[in-house]
C-alpha cells in the first residue's frame, strides 16, 4: 500500500497527492493520515509547498466525496430500506438508526458534514446521506472543503514537523499505515460480529 502512494506521488507530485486524496475518499481503507503525513514529510524534505500540497489535497477530497453524494442522491432515500432490512448486519445499521440520521440531516445537515471531516471512515461515508436527502450540493461543496482544509493541514503540518525532527521518518510509515488498515478493519469486523437488529435486542 505504501509503495503504491510513494510510487504515485514520485510519478505524479501535486497531481498524485489529488488522485490519492480522491481514491481514499471512494476507498476508505486507503488512510488520509498517511496519504498526507507522506506528504508533510515530502515538504520537510523540499519536495513539495507546503499551501499547494494542502490545496490539492483538498480539491481530491472534496471530489471524492462528492462522488458517494452523487450516489447517494441517485439512489434516493426511500430505496434504501429493503438494503438496510436486507444487509444491517453488514452495514452494521438498522432502518431505525437510518431514519434518525435522516431526521438530523434534514435539521443540521451542513454542520454535520462540516465535523465529520475530523471523523476515521465517517467522513467519507457521511457525504452519502447528504446526497440522500438532497443537501444543497453549493453547501455541501463548501463544508466539505472547510472541514478537509483543517484536517488536511493539520495531517501536513504533523508530518512536516515529524520530517524535520526525525531522518528517514518515511520507513516507519509502512508499518504504521498497516496499523491503521489493520485497526480500520478490526473495527469493523467487531462491530459486524457483536451488532444485534433492534427488534432482537427487544425481544
């Protein structure tokens, strides 16, 4: 996985950093942190801007995101539940839970997706709702890139800073994007394991 990242950003700089940051938001698993820490890194070492690589990577997230709102919004709302009533277990979800988030969205939407930029996994999969309930693409747009600005330049900024302490901070980075995979994953697969539909838990 890592190679992958350093292969395409070597091959492609800023243009790499934006194809990166809109494939980890279509493909979760592939994590944001070491996407930009790389990149942090890459500015301590003087490959990179530190303002374009955070611009870049912002136009590649808010594109990425904006993909899951189009499904989302094509798909619809009410063609959800027979998915739900069929797959919760593997969505970890039931339409109860569905309908609440609906209702919060309808209410705070662009304050949701606003702050679930700062969340692992979420603000990614939180830009399908927003299409569901046909958010305002013009306020989705923007929230999405205020949010992923802040995230993005603090990710950049901790590996630039990181870079600039440590040498040869790029080897570790291997390792440690298998821990977040690994943990992403484990993650889920618990919650797949100990979730229950409601009407279980009721009865």
């Amino acid at each position: 996985m890592t190679e992958f990242i350093l292969d395409l950003i070597e091959a492609w700089g800023y243009l790499g950093i934006a194809i990166l940051m809109l494939l980890e938001n279509v493909f979760p698993p592939i994590p944001s942190e070491v996407i930009m820490g790389l990149g942090g890194i890459m500015v301590a070492q003087g490959r990179f801007e530190f303002w374009p690589l955070v611009a870049v990577a912002v136009a590649g997230t808010t594109l990425g995101n904006w993909v899951w709102y189009g499904i989302g919004r094509w798909f619809g709302y009410q063609r959800l539940k027979p998915l739900i009533d069929r797959h919760g277990r593997w969505l970890t979800l039931d339409w109860d839970e569905v309908e609440k988030l609906h209702r919060w969205f309808v209410k705070y939407g662009s304050g949701i997706v606003f702050f679930m930029r700062f969340m692992p996994i979420a603000r990614t999969m939180v830009s399908l709702p927003a299409g569901m309930v046909q958010m305002s693409q013009i306020k989705f747009l923007i929230w999405t890139a205020a949010g992923s600005t802040i995230w993005i330049t603090a990710l950049a900024g901790a590996g630039s800073w990181f870079g600039k302490q440590f040498e040869n901070l790029d080897r570790f980075v291997g390792p440690l994007a298998l821990v977040a995979i690994g943990s992403i994953v484990l993650l889920y697969l618990y919650r797949v394991f100990t979730w229950k539909p409601k009407a279980t838990e009721d009865v």
